[in-house]
C-alpha cells in the first residue's frame, strides 16, 4: 500500500488527505507483483471485507467469505468441526481464513472471563507436510522464542505474538497448532477505507516507526523475517466484543455432517469488517487514529540469523533494495520478450543506486563479481539500463536505499528522521 507521502518527493503534501466514501477494493486490481495483493494465508483471513457488514461499511463492498476449496491439498489437512474444544480450552467457533497449508479459526478461549478483551483467538492448523518432513522449518521455534525475547523493546509490542502451541493427531497426520493473537486486518486491504486507495501520512508515519520497531526487536533477537510485505502487516484488533454482539449473529454456525465419509470444508468468514472501535471514514479529522496500530506478523518463513531456511531472502520482486514505493523498481527483463537477467538486474541497480563498493563485492559471490562486474563496481558490457538514479537522498527512503546495508541509518536516527517525526503519535 503506498502512503500518500509517496506522492511527494519531500514526504509531505498540503491539505488533509480525505477518507473514501464507497470503501471497496479496486475492481480488479492486483499489485505490481501481479498476484492478489492480498493472500488467505493470513493469520486472521482477512481476505475481504464483508459486503453485508454493519457500522456503515457498504452493501457489497466485499465479499464476506472466501471459496471452496480452501486450498489445502486433499487428505493433507485437519478435520475440525464448530463447537470442538482442543487443548483442553480452545473451542472453534467460526473458520476465518485458509491458505495452501494451513486453515485458520477463530477460537475462543474458555479459560477466560466472559469479558477479557483477550478471550479470542487465531488458531491456526498447519497441514501434516508441515513439519517433519526433508527441509527445516524454524517458524515454530522462533515464535516460541520471540514471545519470551527482549520484552522491554518498544518493538516487542508491534509482533503478532505466539500466545500457544500444540499438536494435533487425525486421520492425516499429526498437525502443529499455532494459537495467536487475533489481528483484524493487513495494511493490503486497510487501504481502502480512502480516497485513491491510500493510506493517509499522519496514519503512515506512525506505522512506519511501528514497523521498523518491529523489525529492530526481530535483528536483536537473532530471527530474519524473510517475508515482509503489507498482507504479513496487521491491524491490532480494538475492540473484541463484537464478536459475540455482531459477527457470531450475522453469521450463524454453518451446517457441518461429521458423519461423511469424506471431510467438507466450510466457507471462510472475514473479521474484518467486525475489528474497530472506531470506522475510519466517520473521523475525517484523523484524531481518532491512535487508536489504529500495526504488527508484524506471519513469521513461518522466518529464519535465525545464523541458521537459515534458504539463502533466498523473498521474492525477487522483494529482495532489497528493490522494493521503493510500494512497487517494483527493478526488473531484470530485457526485450523484447521480457525474461530475466541477473545481469540485466544488477544493471538497474547499479544505473539508479551507483556502482557497488569493493567492501561488498569482497563478500559476494566470486562467480558473479569475476563475470558480471568491473573493477568500478559497474555492470561489464552494460552502458546503461535506463532507470533514473535517485537523486533525494534526503528523503526518508532514500537514507535506506544504499546498496552496501553499513551506509544505511540505524534505528535510531531513522526514527528520529524528520519525516518520520513530524506529528507521529508514538
């Protein structure tokens, strides 16, 4: 999601920016990535927006459940049915999200007081293929290690946190059973409550320090996210007791035959309509939004700083420092049919970023730095790729997009850049 900062070099435009009234997704759209800019993988499932939903959200907005089936590969998933209690305390109360591995619920937590703001949860099952298989997975492990790290970093606070694990053994295996806080909905759908789809820079500012926090409190503990993106970003939940007042009567239990032969996956129903205390387009003002704040989530392709999953760290379209604006800066397609080059890549880096400096060649891979680039750091055999370098180096993005990681500002003094300092709410 682009903050209408990105619409100004300087980071600050005049005027105040203004709420959308008709609050749907772009018909259609797709981010620049060209997949949904929104995945059912989240740990919420909040996918879309429900389109009967109450406090002004209007009619057929979006739709409120997401289609059968639900991903998760045929006699790999876990049979769960509504009113089931696991682990002695969790009872699932409605399906809300789904994704190739796993399927999310909302869980309620009996061993709560009837009015403990904490009293649902996301539990989230993962299919048998999971764990115990050829590769490693450390997502489990790192949020068991993240709930007990560092707890007096501000950043401990802007993490979706593990609140409990265990396993659950069904006619397909043994399923690991992640229990989370529940989170109302990602910065890819929170757009479009506004105008134009984004995110207004008073709102934007303060979960950019939210979001770097984060990610501070991620590095110190010793874990890579590896996955960051705005569908892994959340809105913190505000206000839980719509969930029995309005979402569990809007959507009575759905029909569930527990004597079939084979297992029927339910539809999921969105939360996201059913999350705020406050509807953003009623406070055009902005006063209202510190009640809105963000957590880093979806932490199941983490890795330990020392120990990794893989050595690719995101997509291509991702990686650093190609992500700037919220869309893709490089490509690496070269005419006329559009395939990727490495050197193609590199070239565009290079054209908008400057050439590499030795002190990072001399840790990169020998191959590519002997074949692909010359003594000056540039690109051999290339004259020019046609990006435009980047010429605010003074804009807050612009202290982060250096090539070599040690020129680029500390936590410290990115919280305290002028853009991001100006009217934040911490």
């Amino acid at each position: 999601m682009i903050s209408e900062a990105d619409q100004s070099r300087d980071g600050d435009i005049g005027g105040t920016p203004t709420v959308n009234p008709d609050h749907k997704n772009p018909e259609g759209s797709t981010d620049d990535r060209g997949d949904a800019s929104t995945t059912p993988d989240d740990v919420q499932g909040q996918a879309e927006r429900a389109s009967d939903a109450p406090s002004g959200v209007p009619q057929g907005a979006i739709g409120d459940k997401l289609s059968d089936p639900d991903g998760v590969e045929e006699g790999k998933g876990a049979y769960f049915y509504i009113g089931e209690v696991y682990a002695d305390k969790y009872e699932i109360m409605r399906k809300i999200g789904y994704g190739r591995y796993s399927r999310v619920w909302l869980a309620k937590d009996l061993s709560k007081a009837a009015n403990a703001e904490d009293r649902f949860r996301a539990l989230k099952v993962l299919s048998a293929e999971c764990y115990g298989v050829d590769y490693p997975v450390f997502g489990r492990e790192i949020l068991k290690h993240l709930r007990t790290s560092n707890q007096h970093l501000p950043g401990y606070k802007c993490v979706c946190h593990l609140v409990n694990d265990f396993e659950h053994k069904g006619p397909n295996g043994t399923h690991v059973c992640l229990v989370f806080e529940l989170m109302g909905e990602s910065l890819a759908t929170f757009g479009t409550y506004f105008r134009g789809y984004l995110i207004p820079t008073p709102l934007m500012r303060k979960f950019s320090v939210q979001l770097i926090l984060a990610l501070h409190f991620a590095h110190v503990s010793n874990v890579v996210h590896s996955d960051l993106k705005e569908g892994n970003t959340f809105i913190r939940f505000q206000d839980t007791s719509r969930i029995e007042s309005e979402f569990l009567v809007k959507h009575p239990t759905p029909g569930q035959n527990r004597t079939e032969e084979q297992y029927t996956p339910i539809s999921s129903r969105s939360l996201v309509a059913y999350y705020t205390a406050v509807d953003p387009r009623s406070d055009p003002t902005f006063r209202l939004f510190g009640l809105f704040n963000i957590a880093l989530g979806d932490l199941g392709a983490s890795s330990w700083a020392d120990k990794h999953v893989t050595e690719n760290i995101q997509p291509v379209v991702l990686r650093a420092p190609e992500v700037y604006r919220a869309r893709r800066l490089f490509s690496g397609q070269v005419p006329p049919d559009g395939h990727y080059e490495l050197r193609q890549h590199l070239a565009e880096i290079v054209d908008h970023l400057g050439p590499f400096p030795k002190e990072l060649l001399a840790q990169g891979d020998g191959w590519i730095v002997e074949s692909m680039l010359d003594d000056e750091g540039r690109i051999k055999g290339v004259d020019s790729s046609g990006v435009p370098p980047l010429k605010d180096e003074v804009w807050w993005s612009g202290c982060m997009m250096k090539i070599n990681p040690a020129d680029r500002l500390p936590v410290e003094e990115l919280i305290q850049h002028p853009w991001i300092s100006k009217n934040v709410n911490r």
